[in-house]
C-alpha cells in the first residue's frame, strides 16, 4: 500500500472527475486529482510563510484539529522543525495518520542545484520528522550561492546577493525524480516558474511537473498561465490568494523594500457585495472563487478564528454572473506582488522568471 490511506484510494477508484466532493467532518473538503501518481491534493491548504517556529506549531496542530490535511511549508521559511512537531504530536495523540495529510516542501534557492538536491532533501526530512513528502517543489528558478555554514545566501558587500549563474533546472529535475522513484517524494513541481521555464522542464522530464505554484489572486488572476497549465495537466497552486496582506510589512521591516502594488483585495465593493448575499467574508469570496475555478489555494494564518473561517467556503456555489464579475477585476501584471526585487541583484540572473519571455512554445 502505498503512503496514500486506503480511504483515499477508494476515493479515487469511486470517481473519475478530478475534482472529489466528500462530505465527512472535514467541512466537505474538496480534492484535485494529480497527474500521472492520482494522488488527491486537497484544494484548501495551510499557508506557513512568514509563521514563525514558536507561534506556527500550535496553529498547525490546532488546524489539523479543525480538519486542515494540507500543509505548506519551505525550507526558506525556517519553521520545517515545529511544523514536523506538531504534525508528530498530531499523530502520536490517536488524532490521524500520516497518510492523511498532504505535506509539501520546497527546495530552497541556495540548494537550486543538482549536487544539493538530496542535500537538502535529506535535511527537510529530518526536520519534518518524516520519511516522504507529498509534494516537492523547486522553489524558484535562479539560484545563489550558499553559505555553507548558515545555509543562507552570501551577499556581497555591495549588498547584492551573490548569483549562482549555473542553474541548471534539467539536472535538478533529473535528481528529484530518482528521489520520487525512492519513495523519498510523491510528487514533483514547480514554484515561481513562467511558462517557457516550465515547458523546457516538461520536454525532458520523465515524471513532468503536477503542481505549479504561483502568486495569483483576483486582481492577478494568471490567465495565459492558468490556460497553458490546464492543456498540460498541471495542478495550479495559489499563494497570496488574498493578497497578501502582511507581506509589505514584512518585506519593509526585513528588506527595506516597498512593492509598487499592494491590493486591499478584502475592501473591494464587488467582492463585499457578493459576501453579504451569501452571508460570508470576502475572505471567503476570494478563496472560494479561486477554488470554484480548480485552483488550488494555501491561506496563511496563525489565528484560530481565520482558520476555521478559511475552511468554511465549500457550502455554496458562485453563480456564473458572480463568477464573471470577480473575473472582471483582473488587472494583470501591473498586479504582482512578488517579483523577487527585495532579494538585491536577482534581475541579472539568467533565469530571473519575469524577465524572460513568459510565453511557451506550445
């Protein structure tokens, strides 16, 4: 039997669509079907950016409590240890098993190399406490050098990050697939990569990419992105579906860096309008709307009362009218948050994903 639970195994065999309805006390949690293992990723996860160690292991074990099965996490996000706490003490408590839960990880920019694949893998591993993940994502497309002591990046006294301007996604994709072969990964992807980087990828891969994961929210709603995933069966994964709220502060506090846009999505009358008809939060307008679209979405909050509100979005639909009046808010581009520029010379790498051509050949 393979890590995915028997329960969830009759799940599939049941349906063939690839979007699971189920109703059980996991607030009729949906799940999409990934590519080439059918493994069910549940559409709603836990974000974990920006959570530290000492606040984000009782929100994780308390979101597992509330009926959560999907964590997001990342080697950059310095919290694998208390999320692989928590999750351990989750289980070790009679509350689930691992087979239950989705757990994905990410391969950081300073180990965006083959030779460190299993490098940081392996580590990762140790940290969560756990013998596979779900889902291993290559974080982004640029590499820098690392300090092998901190396993930070090195900056130069300019202060602009020192570039590894070797990235090579083929041979790193090359490892993480005998890593899946091994049983070390369920499933493979990508994150912050344009489309020409990730058909490169698809071209050469045995295993190709499952899950995509990208910034996209309503007014960055990715729809050349969305189309090229669909007709290449890649699962869309939305960070910042809400916009982000507290990343400028973040990136002000730490960087030094204020982003031009910085959407007060939750404000917007169209959304508002809508959650007082359904007698919701706009929260939960955004995140069902991204979800009614088979995007998959990883909210993050710490706060118990977010979190259960974040959950209660699968007991209604949006009517086609609604649907379209969200989709109108689309501003494209001129909307991204996250291009990466806090990160001090990142432009000049080759593989910088907004400065190349975006477009595949397909």
């Amino acid at each position: 039997m393979t890590p995915v639970s028997k329960f969830t195994s009759w799940l599939r065999w049941c349906f063939g669509n690839s979007v699971i309805h189920y109703h059980s006390n996991l607030k009729n949690m949906k799940y999409i079907k990934l590519s080439q293992t059918n493994d069910l990723m549940p559409t709603l996860g836990l974000g974990t950016w920006q959570a530290p160690p000492d606040v984000v292991e009782s929100a994780v074990y308390k979101a597992l409590d509330l009926g959560y099965r999907h964590l997001d996490t990342a080697f950059n996000y310095n919290n694998e240890e208390a999320i692989g706490t928590a999750v351990t003490k989750w289980i070790d408590d009679g509350k689930g098993a691992r087979s239950d839960l989705f757990i994905t990880t990410k391969l950081p920019h300073v180990g965006n190399r083959a030779s460190d694949v299993r490098k940081f893998l392996n580590l990762q591993l140790e940290r969560l406490q756990m013998n596979y993940v779900d889902l291993y994502l290559i974080h982004v497309p640029f590499g820098f050098k690392c300090d092998p002591i901190s396993l930070t990046p090195t900056v130069k006294e300019t202060g602009d990050y020192e570039l590894d301007m070797d990235t090579n996604h083929g041979l790193t994709w090359q490892v993480m697939e005998e890593c899946q072969k091994e049983g070390l990964i369920r499933n493979l992807g990508l994150s912050n990569f344009n489309e020409k980087q990730t058909e490169n990828i698809i071209k050469n891969a045995q295993l190709k990419p499952q899950v995509l994961q990208v910034e996209l929210h309503a007014y960055f709603q990715q729809v050349q992105l969305r189309k090229f995933c669909e007709d290449n069966h890649i699962v869309l994964t939305a960070y910042a579906p809400l916009g982000s709220p507290g990343a400028k502060t973040h990136f002000v506090t730490k960087y030094k860096y204020s982003p031009s846009a910085f959407p007060d999505l939750l404000s917007l009358p169209e959304v508002k309008g809508i959650a007082d008809r359904y007698g919701k939060t706009p929260a939960q307008i955004l995140l069902h709307f991204l979800v009614q679209e088979q995007i998959v979405v990883i909210p993050k909050s710490t706060n118990e009362h977010r979190l259960k509100e974040n959950m209660d979005i699968y007991d209604f639909e949006l009517t086609p009218e609604e649907m379209d009046s969200l989709r109108k808010l689309d501003k494209g581009e001129d909307a991204r948050i996250f291009n990466f520029l806090f990160w001090k010379g990142v432009e000049n790498h080759p593989e910088h994903p907004f400065k190349l051509d975006q477009t595949a050949e397909v």
